[in-house]
C-alpha cells in the first residue's frame, strides 16, 4: 500500500489549522519541527486523507490543506483501515531511506467541536484522521511517497558508551559492528548515539527510545565491566519493567568460549514496556559474536511484543 503526501502542514499555536509550508523536519520521539502540536507523546504527527477532506467538501465548505490540523494531508492510502502499529516510511524521490512513523492513535474525540463541526455541524478529522509518533526523523516534503513498512521488519537503536567516543577521541567502530551486523540481518537501524558513561544520561536516552521513539530494539554497547565509570548496565536498570535475563546469559556463555573474562561482564537484557533492551560487550569482535548468538531468536521475540502492542488501541481523547 502506498500513497502520496499532498501538504506538509504546520501551526505555532494549538487549536487552530495549520499552514502548508510544503517541506519540514520530521523530529524522531517528537514530531514536525515547530509545530505546536509536537512532544513526547503518541500523537506527534497528525495525517488526513485528501478523500477525507472533500467529504467536508461537498456540504459546500470552503477547505484546504491544514484546516483539519493535520500535519500531513495524503492521498491514496485509506487511512482509518491502517492497524494500530503499522508502520510507515516516507522516501523523496531517488531517496533509499527516509522518516518512519508508527501509527498510534485512530481519529479522536472532539470536545468541544472544531470551527468546522460549528459551521456544518460535522467534521471528518474525528473519526477519519489518524495519529503517529515519528520513528526515525528526516525531510518530509510534498511530493514525497508514503509506503506501509514491511511489518517483519523490526527497528533498532544503537546506542555507544564511551567518554572517548563521546568527546570525538575514539572511533565507534562497535557501534558500527552492531549497525551492520543488524541491517545484514533484515532489521532496520533507525538512530545511533555516542554517550558519555554518565548512568543518567544513557537511562534518559534508553527512556526517550522506548516512550518517545517507540523503536522495537535498543542494543548498547560498552560499559558493561568492572570499571567504576562502567554503569551501562545500572542505566538500563533504572528504566527497565522486567528482566529478561536468558540474553546476557547466552551472551556471556557465547563469549566464554573465546575468553574466561567474559565472566565479568555485567550486561543485563530487559524489558521497557514494548521495547527490548540489551547491552553488549563493547569489543567489535566480542559485539559480532554476542549478537549472532541471540539474533536468531530476537526476532521471534519482538514479534510477540509487537502483537500484544497491536492487538487494542489507544483509548480516543
């Protein structure tokens, strides 16, 4: 299924339509770059069907693009049929990779009727708009193509601790190891980030990719031993709602036929509502070895959480 974006659209102020600007800036965990209605929350980006519109049309309304207050007006894809949780990329011409949402929301209530529902008394975006979080961010233009993402296909975040890596002394070269070894697998990297080994920063981060961001799968690396600046684990931690301790337990018995020091590694494997967490080694070669260990059965595993998130959803408001 894909479709067309007709509009990019964009207010500074709540309650009121937006205006096509005709490109912006799709932020991940966030939403259209200026845009009042953006924030870490599941209804960052606002989409309406051109279809929908002259439905509003016809009772002899006046109506354009961003009257709805949607943030992007599309055409071709049926919009309100989409599941909870599909998944959607958006490509500019020539373009391999671009912005992913996630839908979250199918229409909502409307309070307290919109200008348009006092004129006519009806009003289309209730029950035929819908409302996605931005997965991976990017350019979004008019013109652009919006294709339903291949639903076996599951999002990662990369995320590096390292006080070198962080102050540009190191190359990543495990982050990279992970990027690669993920997207020769079939997933699909969404973000990379290089931390400090500071514990509250990285559990902020880890917090920001799985309530904000939404992606499937956080995989860190480095921070994991017995050093005192070592808290990747204590971060993940923090954030984490349940353990899911047979990961590190097979990557560790995975490592120990290359070394007996991978004992003394501290990483830990969880849980963040429907987000997977897993800190790794930060060694290149001890990252590829733990991850070919666990991949085969990762994806089996996202599958499940991500049918529990798809099977209701959200309560309207």
């Amino acid at each position: 299924m894909s479709g067309r974006i007709v509009a990019v659209c964009r207010s500074e102020q709540k309650g009121t339509p937006k205006t096509d600007i005709g490109r912006g800036d799709l932020v991940a965990g966030h939403g259209l770059r200026g845009d009042a209605h953006a924030g870490g929350w599941h209804r960052q980006i606002s989409l309406l069907a051109t279809s929908s519109i002259d439905k509003m049309r016809a009772k002899g309304l006046d109506l354009g693009c961003g009257d709805f207050a949607e943030n992007l007006t599309v055409e071709g894809i049926d919009l309100p049929r989409l599941p909870i949780g599909t998944r959607l990329r958006i490509l500019s011409p020539g373009q391999a990779r671009g912005p992913v949402l996630e839908v979250t929301q199918i229409g909502k209530e409307c309070h307290h009727g919109c200008a348009i529902f006092q004129q006519v008394g009806d009003c289309v975006m209730p029950r035929e708009g819908i409302f996605a979080r931005v997965v991976r961010g990017g350019p979004v233009s008019a013109g652009d193509t919006l294709t339903q993402f291949d639903p076996r296909v599951f999002t990662v975040s990369v995320v590096t601790a390292s006080d070198k890596g962080s102050r540009g002394e190191r190359e990543d070269v495990s982050g990279q190891v992970v990027a690669q070894v993920i997207e020769d697998f079939g997933g699909e990297v969404v973000s990379t980030q290089i931390l400090p080994d500071e514990r509250g920063q990285i559990s902020a981060h880890l917090r920001h990719l799985a309530d904000e961001v939404g992606v499937d799968l956080v995989l860190t690396t480095g921070g994991t031993g017995l050093g005192p600046r070592d808290v990747t684990p204590e971060a993940t931690l923090d954030v984490m709602d349940r353990n899911v301790p047979g990961i590190a337990e097979v990557m560790r018995m995975e490592s120990m036929k290359q070394t007996p020091r991978a004992m003394l590694s501290r990483a830990v494997s969880g849980l963040r509502a429907r987000t997977l967490i897993i800190n790794l080694p930060g060694s290149p070669r001890a990252v590829k070895e733990c991850l070919e260990a666990i991949l085969p059965a990762l994806g089996h595993g996202i599958d499940i959480l991500r049918a529990q998130a798809t099977e209701c959803a959200r309560p309207m408001d």
